[in-house]
C-alpha cells in the first residue's frame, strides 16, 4: 500500500514540474513574441 501511494505522489510531482516548466516556456515565448511586436 505504501508503495502505490509513494509511486503516485511521485507521478503527480513529475505531473506539477511538466506543467510548471510548460507554464514558464509559455510566459516566455509570449514575452518574446510582445517584444517582437514592440520593435516593430
């Protein structure tokens, strides 16, 4: 029982870091893509 719970906890931090690191790739390309507009 232990283990399942552990192995779950462990799928749903990865989960939450892909999410986050999405998050932040997004926030950035849109801050690219704004100050490319800027420029222009």
């Amino acid at each position: 029982m232990k283990k399942k719970a552990f192995k779950d906890l462990c799928v749903l931090w990865l989960a939450l870091t892909a999410l986050c690191c999405a998050a932040i790739n997004l926030h950035i390309s849109l801050n690219k893509l704004a100050e490319k507009e800027d420029k222009e």
